[in-house]
C-alpha cells in the first residue's frame, strides 16, 4: 500500500501540496483528478521518490519511499514528458531499466512490443506522441513494480490503444497484483478504467472514494410526471441532489440505494420512468456539491 | 542497495550514452601526440649516441607536465566530462528519469562521477602505450621517457580531478546550462580576480607598496583552496613558487578529496526541482550576486579613476563607477536569476548597501584609511630586516653561490639583519621621509628621494614588504647597518659566496691603466681572502665621501656539474665576473695589485695619437627667464623649458664658430693635442663617479672623451672622464 500523511511541499514558497492524506491500496487502479495546478505531478513525483516532501510522510509498503532503493523497487514512474535514453530504442530503454530493475520482464516486454506492433530497433525520438505513451506503459508493465505511476500518460492514446492498455493493465492486476496509479486532469479518460479517485483541488485531496461505493450510492432517473401533486409525492421521498428539466421530462440525480429509489417512484405511477447510469463527471458533481464546491469550476 | 552487477550495467549503460564523449577523447588523445612522435623520428634521422638523451626527452615532451596541448585537452575535458555526465540534472524530464530509478543518489553521483574520470583516464594512458611503443621500437627509448612520463600523467591527472570535480559542483549548483558557465566563471575566477583587483589599488593609492613582495602571489597562495585551478596551473609552471611540485600535488590530492566529497553531499540534498531555475540553492544567490557587485563597484570604479582622475583630488569619477558597477552587475545578476529583465531591479535594497559598502572600500583605499603607508611594525615584533637601496651601490651585481650553482638573488630575500635596534632608527626615518617626500608630491612639488625596499620579517612568520622615497642615504643611521657583517655578505654576496678557487682572472683598471692577468688558484684565494676582509672593514664614510681609486673585475669559472628537474646531469660551465670598485683603505689589495705591475692611477704616457673632446654640462632649470643671457639653450625651440647649457659661456660661443665640418653635436667641444695634458689633469675616471657618487648625474658635469686608437685596426677605445662644471676651462678657446 501506498500511504501519505500530511503530506506537503512547496516550491520557492508556493505551497504546491498542501497537507495531503491518502492511501492507494493494492491490486487497484487509483485515479487522481484535478486541474493543472492542482498538484497531481508533485504528489507522484514524491512517491516515486523524485521529490522530498517538505512535512509528512510517504510510504511504500510501510517503507519511507525517499532515497530508498528498496521502496522504490516496487514503483515505477512515468512521468508526463518521460525522457527516453539519447538516441535510445525501445529495446536500449529495456537495457538501461534491465539493469536497475531486477524483476524487469524482457520477454514480455518484447512480446508486448510485437503486439502493439511497435518497432524495436528504432529510435524512439522518431516515433509518434501516442507510440512514445505506449512504449512508456510496456516499460511500466515490464518493469515488474507492484505500482506504476502514469502522470497523463493516457492523455494522447487512441481509443483502441486505450482498450489494449486497460486490458494489459487489467491482465496485470490478475496476474501479479499490479496497482496502477493514474493522474489525469481529464475524468473522462479515468472515467472507464479506475476503482479508486481520488480528487486533488489547489493542493488538497477533496475527496477519495471508491468508484463502486459512489456508483452504489448515487442514481440518475428520467421520469414524467401526470401533476404537480405527484411529482411533490415522488420528491418528498426522496434525497434529490440534482433536479434538471426539459419540457415535462425530469432528470433527477438522487442519493440512495437503487432498488429503495426505483420502488418509490414506481409506486407513485409517473406516466414515464428510467433509471439511467451515471457519468463520473455526474458523481463528481454531485460529491463536490456535498462538500461546498461547484465542480464545474473544479474541473470541467 | 546496488549490488556490485547492477553498478558495472549502470557503468556501462551511462557509458554508453555518453558515447560521443569517449570518441572525442579518443581522438584528441590517440591521434595527435603518436603521430607528432612518429613525425619527429622520421624527420630526425642520424642522432649521434650522445644526442639520444635530448632526442628522447624532446619526443617524450607533449606528454609532459608542461605540454601545453594536455593541459587544454585537461580543462577542456573536464568541462564536457562534468556536462555530459551531470547536465542531466538542468532538465526536469531527465531528473525525474533518473530519480525515480531504485538506485541511490550516492551510487548515481558514483556512476557518472567513475565514467567521468575512464572517460579522460583510458584514452590517456592508450596515448601513453602508443606512444612508447613507437619510442621503443624505433630504437629512441631512455628512462628519462618513464619520468617524464609518470610526472605528467601525476599533474594532468589530478589537475583534471581537481577541475571536473569543481564543475560538477557548479553543475549541482545550478539548473540551467547558461547560468553553469556563468557560475564556473564565478567560482574559478572570483578568488583570482578579488585579489588582482586589490591588488590594483594597492598599487594604485599605496605609496609604499612594493612590487617586490608580490603579494598577489602571496595571497593566491593562502587562498589556494578556494581557487579550484590553483593547483594545477601551479603544478604545470611550478618557477617562483616557493613549494616544490610534488608538495603541490599533495596538496592537491587532498585538496581532490576534499572537494569530491563536498561535491557528493550538495549532489544529494540539491533539491530534484532545481532544474530549469538558475540557481538550484536560493541560499547561494545572495553570495554569489553580492560578492560580484562589490567586485564589479570596486573594478569599475578603479577603471573610471584611471580612465578619469589621476589626480590627487576628490575621486568622483572613483565613486561613479563604483555605483556604474553595482547597479549594472545587479541588473545583470538579477535578470539572470529571474530570467526576466523586469525584476533586474529587485532587491533595490540590497543594492544600495552594496553600493555603499563598494564606495566605503574604494575611499577607504584611496585615502589609506588604515595607514598602510605609516605601517612599520612594532620592533619587538620584527625578527629580521633585510633592505635594498636603489641608486646606492647600483652597480653591484647580486649572485651568490648557492652551494650547487650561481645564481641571481635578490637583497630582499637574502638579507636578514638582525639587530633590530640598529637598523629601526633608520626605518622610522623611511617613513618620516616617505610621508614628507608624499606630501611634496601632493601640493605639486617635487622632491629628490631614492627608493628604499624593505622586508619586514615579523615574528608570525609573515613578510611584509615596502617601498620608501628616502631623503638621501643618511648616513648616520645608514652606517650601523652598512658596516655590520649581515648586511656586507648579502650585499656582496658574490664576493662572500663564491668559492675562491673559482677565481680564475682578474682586470685591474684606472682609465686607460689597465692590467689583466690570469690568476692560479693560490692567488685566487688570497685575492678573495683581503677582499674579504677589506670589504668587512670599510665604512660608510669612506663609501660615501670618496672615490674609489680603482676597479677589479675577476673572472671566476663554475664548471660543477648541474641535473635537470629530471635528474640528468646538464653539461655547464657558467663564467661569471664581478666587478667591484677599490678604495684607498684597501691597502692589502692595492698591494696585491701593485705586486703584480699595477698602480691605482690614471697616469697616461701620451702618444699623439689619441683624440679628445668635451661636453658641455647641462642644468635643469626651473626658472629659464634666469638664464637668458648667461647660457645658451642647446636647443631653444624645445627644450628651453627643461634644459640649458652651463659651464663658460665663452667656451660655448668658441664651440659655435667652430668650423662646419666637425662631425659632433653642437655642444662638443674638441680639444686641440696641446692642451691635453693640461685637461686630463683635471678629469676624473667616470667609473669612479659612477661608484663613488650614487646617483650623480653626468649632465651636470662636463663630459671628457678620450680616444685611443686600437693597435692593428682603424678604430679607437672611447675612455670617459668628468670635470666638475664650475672648473676653469679657459685655457681651451685661449688661442
């Protein structure tokens, strides 16, 4: 598990995190969201050991991961603008981290390669932005780490590619536990692919659930009501977070559990009803609004 | 931890992306200094066996400690090894590349800090093994080839240790490759400079600084391990140190030690979001903006006194350009460190209070604040005192016999007086005198003064040098230090130095007396034995108020055997002559000399052959209105203002109707046969004049030449006399 405790670093006095907290448990894949600014590379750059925090801790698997070879073993960092060997190929970049990490896997890693049809022996500096990301990720996947840190790595790849990375990942996680932690200030990106968000906001952590837990917790219903009368029946039941209308039909977003929702409504008898799945951006608003904040201002 | 497998794959792996770098190397050494040996053999065929020695050391040269080619590939390489290997760190992708490896920063440092140093290492040594293979196999081999060799491989290598390591402190120091070499100047050259700057205006507005103490050197010296390049430019140009080489080198593999450990400290805590900034320490930008703006004020405001006020009066222009220097180079500093020209000006404050600090020094200096010029050490605080007197003595030559060879010294670093008693009535008055002679100066006037060097040996060890404008020699508190015997055998230090039986002839002369004879060794000996003691005797008064009665000059041949820096023994036979003037009180040598056929005169036996003439003294005038009509100008259009003829003015006027043809100036005076005896009555051997009077000027005499002709050839030895200028001259335009 990956653990940081009031974590905070400031650069030339700007507080860039501040007092951040959070756990990123095994075997799952962690989003971390928020704006540019919001201090996602700083919180990763310190748990891969670039940085030092300034107060807290961070650790890896209970070891404090700074200046800790042995901690940071099980990490593996990519970083938003990864740098790639000079005129290194992709199998002089399995060279370099062969020698550094100890369980790097080169027969997966080429198997991987030959996959996504990636060619070996060329330079790296003439590939295309989205090659570089996936060259990047197999080196991550290879490299045999319990955690894999992705600053926007998935920012750039194709919907396809996008498929085979989650299915590589997802291979990953089965197989060996892998956990990847993946930052992104694009929801949508995450929106298919994490268990866990947590969401960064000037510094801070606003919130970190789990995807599931929030998906249970909160629904989407489109429904037409027969009057006014009972459309108030309906509502006054029920923990409306977000009410939207468009000619008669309403979209409420409500907090409960599902089946306790649909039933309430059913009986009420609305001339139309469906309960319809939510975004994460739709979660995310209404979570933030819990907390105080437009999350539209937040991320959108 | 890295285990010993993982670090020689990191060795490799960072060798290999520094690959540009090891051919570069391979190149500059592999191929220039094999094929400029190879070309040397085949252009130099038919050495005799005797010459083989000198031929192997001169191929043996470009890898010397003095080749000037290693000593460039030395920093040069250094400087690219410490980029190449550690440049890593002014980009934000390759920090969080190489950081986030499971790999210790120690282990990194030691990976690019051991590739850095193979890199200039092997390449090297191959150039060595080339090189003495093509020696041996063509036959040109000699040991001296291994010392050469083995010394240049010490110096080069720890001088580029000593260098590379110094950049990849300053590459740690920073985060920007523009900002690195801004910063390498400022650490290679800020200790140089600082002192060369204050050194300037010691120059500058110390009337007694003395050249002679060279305490630029000296203080290079104490400061040498805050000048990275100290070591290495000292140990390839090792003359007027006073540490041997390998002392240097020591003190450079410590110095090596040192400083590759502070270099590993500030590599692990230099923060990883240094790159990209200008400075990755923000505790260092205030030492390095303010020491240069103090640096610039001070330089700057030297640059416009010299440029603007060489006066005395109010430094104006000085201070100008101390504030010019400040605000500039705060300007520059800042904009660097901002990358943004708009904040040049911040921290105005700080500015201001360098510029303050800057215009405090340079009045300061100007005005000797701290009485550099009244310095004289407490007596009880001196340990010794050597002296040197311009204008007194000039003419004596200081070589002394240093055991092995003869060499040049100087009385300063030689002399050693002792009775501080004695001699420190005579240095309170070089101070009254020099303040006096000062004080002249600065109200306009001038002042006669001779300089008077002195080296002030105190009891701390340290030796403090000045120069004084001394009023005349003063002979009263002169003449305790003249007659005592530690100043005799430093001032004559030939005479006391110099085995005598290296005596191998002497010349004793009066004008036109002149007897040469060589001398065996018996005589030799006796010679410098009342010599000796002679010297030893004489007073003051003597030297001061008489002439001498003649000149000696012995010849003395050196023939001891000399090693190079290599141990190889030289072949040399140094001849050397001294030559010292003869007083009445040296009776036993003037009997020495009678003995073998020469008397102390000037007694001439005419021929009829010879030629003579006068010269007219000239005067330095102050006031010309004051000698129209009583002299003439020798040149009125030009030199009015400076000099005037003196002497008779009949005689000048004789010498201007005289006829057009004669060949010399127009203050020449030829003398006619008749009246040649009559003048060489009243001349005086100017040899004498140039021993006896110091510092008289001949101008102010009249000038007699005579003319010898030379037996067997068309050519005459010129033999020069004095006549005093207020001597009736009459008789030669009588008739």
């Amino acid at each position: 598990m990956i653990k940081a405790e009031n974590v905070v670093k400031r650069f030339d006095g700007l507080l860039a995190v501040d007092r951040v907290s959070v756990e990123i448990k095994e075997g799952i894949v962690f989003g971390m969201v928020g704006t540019n600014g919001a201090g996602k590379s700083t919180l990763l750059r310190m748990i891969a050991g670039v940085l030092k925090a300034d107060e807290g801790t961070i650790t890896v698997d209970e070891a404090p991961v700074f200046e800790n070879p042995v901690a940071k073993k099980e990490v593996f960092y990519i970083s938003d603008d990864a740098y790639y060997l000079n005129n290194g190929t992709p199998v002089d970049m399995a060279d370099y981290y062969g020698a550094v990490y100890e369980k790097f896997n080169r027969k997966r890693y080429l198997e991987l390669m030959d996959q996504l049809g990636l060619p070996l022996s060329r330079k790296i500096s003439t590939f295309s932005k989205g090659m570089k990301k996936q060259v990047s990720i197999l080196l991550g996947v290879c490299a045999g780490t319990k955690y894999l840190l992705c600053d926007e790595t998935f920012d750039g790849l194709d919907p396809v590619m996008r498929q085979a990375v989650k299915s590589i990942f997802a291979k990953e996680i089965t197989e060996r536990g892998l956990t990847p932690v993946l930052a992104s200030h694009n929801l949508r990106e995450l929106e298919d692919i994490c268990d866990h968000v947590g969401l960064l906001h000037k510094g801070g952590v606003l919130l970190s659930k789990d995807l599931e837990e929030m998906r249970t917790g909160i629904h989407k219903i489109q429904c037409v009501f027969a009057d006014e009368e009972q459309e108030a029946r309906v509502l006054m039941g029920l923990d409306v977070v977000n009410k939207d209308q468009r000619g008669r039909l309403k979209t409420l977003t409500v907090r409960g559990v599902q089946e306790e929702i649909a039933s309430r409504v059913a009986a009420a008898e609305p001339v139309f009803f469906e309960m319809l799945p939510l975004t994460l951006e739709e979660i995310f608003i209404s979570e933030t609004e819990v907390a105080g904040y437009d999350f539209k201002k937040l991320i959108l | 931890m890295t285990s010993r497998s993982s670090f020689f794959k990191l060795l490799k792996e960072d060798l290999r992306q520094r690959l540009w770098t090891v051919v570069l190397a391979a190149i500059v050494f592999i191929l220039p200094v094999p094929i400029y040996i190879a070309m040397e053999i085949s252009g130099s065929r038919g050495f005799s066996t005797g010459m083989l020695d000198n031929f192997a050391r001169r191929l043996a040269e470009p890898m010397a400690y003095s080749s000037i080619w290693l000593v460039l590939v030395t920093i040069v390489g250094a400087l690219i090894c410490a980029v190449s290997g550690f440049g890593y760190l002014f980009s934000k992708k390759k920090v969080d590349f190489f950081h986030s490896l499971p790999v210790k920063r120690e282990t990194l440092f030691a990976v690019r800090y051991i590739n850095g140093v193979l890199i200039y290492l092997v390449p090297y040594l191959a150039m060595v093994l080339v090189s003495i293979l093509i020696i041996t196999f063509t036959g040109n081999m000699k040991a001296v080839v291994f010392t050469i060799v083995a010394k240049g491989l010490a110096v080069h290598l720890l001088g580029y240790l000593a260098i590379y390591t110094t950049c990849i402190l300053c590459v740690t120091f920073v985060g920007n490759i523009v900002v690195f070499f801004a910063v390498c100047g400022w650490v290679f050259g800020i200790t140089p400079v600082t002192l060369l700057v204050f050194n300037w205006f010691e120059e500058r507005f110390f009337n007694t600084y003395s050249y002679l103490g060279d305490s630029f050197n000296e203080w290079l010296y104490s400061l040498r391990f805050l000048f990275p390049g100290y070591f290495y430019i000292y140990s390839v140009d090792a003359s007027g140190l006073a540490v041997t080489r390998a002392s240097l080198l020591l003190q450079e593999l410590a110095f090596v030690v040192v400083l590759t450990a502070i270099t590993l400290l500030v590599y692990r805590v230099r923060p990883s979001d240094g790159a990209g900034k200008a400075i990755a320490f923000p505790v260092l930008k205030p030492v390095i903006r303010i020491s240069v703006e103090l640096l610039a004020g001070a330089l700057m405001g030297m640059m416009f006194s010299e440029m603007a006020d060489r006066s005395y009066g109010v430094p104006g222009w000085m201070v100008f350009g101390a504030i010019l220097g400040v605000v500039l180079s705060h300007m520059l500093i800042q904009s660097i460190f901002h990358f943004d020209i708009r904040k040049c000006f911040a921290g105005k404050w700080s500015m201001g209070a360098c510029a303050v600090v800057t215009i405090a020094f340079v009045l300061v200096m100007r005005y000797d604040t701290f009485g550099y010029d009244k310095y004289l050490p407490k007596e009880r605080k001196i340990e010794s005192v050597a002296l040197e007197m311009t204008g007194f003595d000039r003419y004596r030559n200081n070589y002394k016999y240093t055991g092995s060879y003869i060499e040049w010294t100087n009385e300063l670093d030689e002399m050693e007086l002792t009775n501080i008693k004695e001699v420190y009535p005579y240095l309170e008055s070089l101070v009254a005198d020099n303040e006096a002679y000062w004080e002249l100066r600065e109200n306009g006037q001038t002042a006669e003064s001779m300089r008077v060097n002195v080296a002030y040996r105190l009891e701390n060890g340290k030796t403090v040098y000045r120069e004084y404008r001394a009023n005349g020699i003063r002979e009263d508190l002169f003449a305790p230090i003249f007659e005592s015997q530690e100043y005799k055998e430093v001032h004559y230090s030939d005479v006391y130095s110099i085995p005598a039986s290296f005596v191998n002839s002497m010349t004793a002369a009066h004008a036109m007396n002149v007897l040469h004879m060589n001398l065996s060794t018996a005589e030799g000996e006796e010679l410098m034995s009342i010599l000796r003691r002679e010297l030893s005797a004489q007073t003051l008064k003597e030297k001061l108020n008489t002439l001498p009665v003649a000149v000696l000059n012995m010849t003395v041949i050196d023939r001891t055997p000399l090693y190079d820096s290599d141990g190889m023994p030289i072949e040399s036979t140094y001849e050397y002559t001294t030559e010292l003037p003869i007083y009445a009180s040296f009776t036993e040598t003037l009997r020495f000399m009678k003995e073998r056929g020469f008397t102390a005169s000037g007694a001439y036996e005419w021929t009829g052959e010879e030629r003579m003439r006068v010269e007219l003294p000239e005067i330095a005038i102050k006031d010309p209105e004051q000698y129209v009509g009583e002299v003439y100008s020798y040149d009125a259009s030009v030199e009015l203002t400076e000099y005037v003829l003196a002497g008779d003015s009949k005689l000048i006027e004789s010498q201007i109707a005289y006829p057009e043809d004669w060949d010399y100036g127009y203050n020449v005076i030829p003398v006619d046969p008749e009246d040649f005896e009559r003048l060489y009555a009243l001349c005086t051997w100017e040899d004498l004049y140039h021993y006896g009077k110091p510092g008289f000027d001949r101008y102010e005499y009249y000038r007699v030449y005579v003319e010898v002709p030379q037996d067997g050839y068309n050519m005459y030895e010129t033999y020069r006399f004095i006549i005093p200028a207020d001597a009736d001259l009459s008789f030669l335009y009588a008739n």
